[in-house]
C-alpha cells in the first residue's frame, strides 16, 4: 500500500505501519486502546457492537486485517510462521508497565500453536529516544515489570528525569518473552516527533495530533507484503 512502511521481517504477511497519507485497509477491526495489556481476539472485535478494551488484538482469520493507532507509542506487528497468525499491539509506557508485549505474544502462541522462538515481530514508528522525556515514577513502573531492562533503556536528562528508549524496551520485552533477536525488527522504527511531515506526535502537536493505523493480515504462505 502507497504511504505505508515495511518491515523485512514481516516479508510474505501483508502489512504496513501507518504515516500521514497511508490509506486504511479496506476491512479490519482494531480495538479500543485503554493504555493496559489486555490482548483480544479478532472475533470479539469483529462480532461486538462496540470493541472491548484491550491494547493488542490476534488473529488467525485471513483477510481480515487487524490494527492499532498511535500517536507516539509504540506499534508492534507480529506473526506466527507463513502468517498463519498475527497480532498488533498498542505498546505505550503505560502498556509496556503492564505487560502487554509479553501478553500479546501468549496469546498469539495459544492462538497459532507456533513457539514464542518462532514468531517474528516488527517495531514500527515511535517517539524515539532523542525526544522522550520521561519522570523517575515512570522508570520506577516500568523497572517493576522489566527489571533492568528498564534503566538500561534510559539516560539520564535533567534531574529527576531521563530520556527513554521505548523501541528498545519493547525490544527486550520480545526477547525476553522467547523471540530471538534476528526475529525482530526495526526497519520501520523510526522517530514520530521528528518528522512532522510522515508522523502525528502527541508530544509535538499535543491535542491536535491525529493517529497513525498500523496492520497485519493473516493470509497464509501465499500472500505478498503490502
């Protein structure tokens, strides 16, 4: 799809992280992100008249695409081998505090059968390490779920605050949840505050921010990346 970035990794899914002109799948569904690690699958959005709360979504029903939107937080687009599965995940401090990465990969394991050893994962556009200012109560949440992951991802700014690096987190949220590091990538990982032209920022254009759409379809070993 035109306006959309690609991840290697994700090569034979379609897919496609959003920018500003990237246009919409023509079916999916998505849930109503809460900020939380909760992980749905795709029938209880597609069958519900509201979406439920959740911040990933999974699903092994091909064709149908399932999405997340951001505005800074990380995107993350998995799949089970030859996309037989797939999950987004809306993966914010708040979410990353709460385990959303390692549950999004749970439930795409139940769902697939596939081993976490054998799923592939791709982190998409985020705000980047060079403009996320975050405060001790935040690395302290997050050190609770992470361990040193946590302040490793960190350096420090002003007092009392650092500059975190929330691709890197949830990069080891994926390594430590089972997937291998040639597994995960980051083609597509660029900084949303830095380019207004492709991005929306919440951090930059507070309020006014649009959202950006991210997708992954499960379609099977023949379908092309898109």
């Amino acid at each position: 799809m035109s306006g959309h970035l690609t991840d290697p990794v994700l090569a034979g899914v379609r897919h496609g992280f959003g920018t500003r002109d990237a246009p919409a799948p023509d079916v999916y569904v998505r849930p109503h992100q809460v900020h939380g690690a909760a992980v749905v699958e795709a029938t209880a959005c597609r069958n519900a008249a509201q979406p439920p709360d959740a911040d990933g979504i999974v699903s092994a029903l091909p064709g149908l695409a399932v999405a997340v939107v951001t505005a800074d937080c990380v995107p993350v687009l998995l799949a089970a081998p030859v996309g037989t599965a797939v999950s987004a995940v809306h993966a914010g401090w708040r979410g990353l505090a709460a385990g959303v990465v390692k549950a999004a990969v749970e439930v795409l394991v139940r769902v697939s059968g596939a081993g976490p050893a054998e799923l592939v994962a791709a982190i998409g556009p985020h705000i980047g390490p060079c403009c996320y200012e975050v405060d001790e109560p935040v690395l302290e949440a997050l050190e609770r779920c992470h361990g040193s992951a946590a302040r490793a991802a960190a350096r420090p700014a002003r007092p009392g605050h650092a500059l975190l690096d929330l691709g890197g987190l949830v990069r080891a949220a994926l390594f430590d949840a089972g997937l291998p590091a040639a597994a995960v990538g980051g083609a597509a990982a660029v900084c949303t505050r830095c380019d207004p032209e492709r991005f929306h920022s919440h951090r930059r254009d507070g309020a006014r921010a649009g959202r950006l759409l991210h997708h992954v379809t499960a379609s099977g070993p023949t379908s092309s990346q898109g």
